[in-house]
C-alpha cells in the first residue's frame, strides 16, 4: 500500500472520530446522570387490543420505519432513467450495489438461489442501517429481540419452504431423519435453534456495544467526546457492518442446506 492511500485512510479515520464526536456532543450530551439500561420506550398506545393484551407504538417500530422510508427513498433516486451504458456516477453506484449482493448470492447459494438477492441485499442494509442509527442517539431497532426475531422467523419459513419445493413432502420429510432415523429429535430441534441462535447472536452483540457504550458515557461525563468517538468505529459502525453480514450469510446458508433434491 503506498503512502497516498495510507495518508487517505487516516485522513478517513480521523474525519470519521471528529464527525462522531461532534454527533454525540449534539445528540447526546455530556451531562451526568444514573446509568440504565431500559427497552424500547412507548410512544402511545395502540386503538385496539390483541388477545387482551394492550398494544403500543414503540420506537423501535419508528425508527424501523422512519430506516424503511429513507432506504426506499435512496434507492427509488438510484434506479430512476438507468441507461443501458452507465452515464452518471449514480448508476455507477446503483450496478455496483447490484452486483455485490447478485455475487453474494451467486457465490454462497449457486446460481439455482439467484433469485434470493433482492431479500439479501433488502435485509443486509435494514439491518445495519437499523444498528447504524444508535449514532444519531436512538436506540437501535436490532438491540430489541423482537426486531431480529421477526427475521429469524423469516429464515425458519424460508427453510421449510425450500424443502418442500426441492424435495415435496417426501423428501422434506426425510430430511429430520438424515442421515439415521435416531437423530429425528435433534433434527427437528434443530429447526428451531438454528434461527433461534442466529437472532440472538445479532441482538447479543448489537446490545452488548450499545450497552458498553452507554457505561463509557455515563463513566465519563463531561469528558465524553473523543474516546467514545474512537470506540464508536468498533461498536457501532463496524459492528454494525460486521453483524448484518453475519445475518444474511447465516440466512442463505440455512436456506441452501435445505435443499432436498439430492436426497
């Protein structure tokens, strides 16, 4: 690596700890005060009950969708009057974004689960935009369990699918007995832990740097500037890359061991 693209990724680096001190003097605050940790806070409450139980708004539904509509507008602008041969740095942008989730797809699923790289790449960047907006001072929809149960859930669905589809009930059915019939009760257990284990993997880790970076704040008050900016690169930015990646690739891998039609 030469000294230019040394010298630009410090420059990177030190632009990124400023920007994020800035964002946590403005959002944040730097007065003291008792350290919690609570969940999702409740906005109002819902004009309709589920089995008795009373219902309310919550920020992580907000935040959720406030990620939904900014996504859904930035991409809207990306795939407006695309040519045939890119013309601006916005399809650029756009083919590139494209490509990385089709070759993702294409290089962990095969060719046959092409069709699965809009939902990757629609989830990947949910969830990390999702984490990335602890940032801005909300509190991440990803650090409620709720939030990353819905798409483990997803995942199950998606599984069971794929059987059925690639090997019909027969062979959807012989895959709890693969490879020895004993193994039936770990197989169907199995169905649920794995999704089960992915969700709270996610949630663990993006509650865990959200809480750390909580103690770090309320542990330094009025000193907190510069050092929680320095730790944000890690626990909010880089975990927040790093576990949507794990996600989505634990997503497709379930998926695409479920395919029946070689049994």
């Amino acid at each position: 690596m030469n000294k230019k693209k040394i010298r630009f990724i410090n420059i990177v680096i030190v632009a990124a700890i400023v920007l994020l001190a800035v964002l946590q003097i403005a959002v944040v605050g730097t007065e003291d005060g008792d350290f919690e940790v609570n969940g999702a806070g409740r906005i109002t409450a819902l004009p309709f009950e589920l089995f008795g139980m009373e219902l309310y708004l919550t920020t992580s539904v907000t935040v959720q969708w406030v990620v939904m509509l900014l996504l859904g507008v930035f991409f809207f602008f990306l795939g407006r009057n695309l040519k045939e041969k890119p013309e601006s740095k916005r399809q650029i942008i756009a083919e590139f974004i494209v490509s990385f989730f089709n070759n993702t797809v294409r290089d962990s699923m095969g060719e046959k689960y092409y069709k699965y790289a809009p939902y990757i790449g629609a989830l990947f960047c949910f969830s990390m935009f999702s984490s990335l907006s602890g940032l801005l001072g909300f509190r991440p929809p990803t650090a409620d369990i709720s939030t990353i149960a819905a798409w483990g859930i997803i995942t199950f669905f998606l599984v069971q699918r794929n059987k059925l589809k690639t090997g019909g009930l027969k062979g959807a059915a012989k895959s709890f007995i693969d490879p020895v019939a004993p193994l039936l009760p770990l197989n169907i257990l199995g169905c649920f832990t794995d999704p089960l284990s992915q969700s709270f993997r996610h949630f663990g880790n993006i509650m865990a740097g959200m809480i750390i970076m909580s103690i770090i704040y309320w542990a330094l008050g009025s000193l907190a500037i510069f050092i929680p900016a320095v730790l944000s690169l890690y626990f909010d930015i880089f975990g927040s890359v790093i576990q949507a990646f794990i996600f989505v690739t634990l997503t497709m891998s379930y998926v695409s061991m479920a395919d029946c039609s070689s049994d």
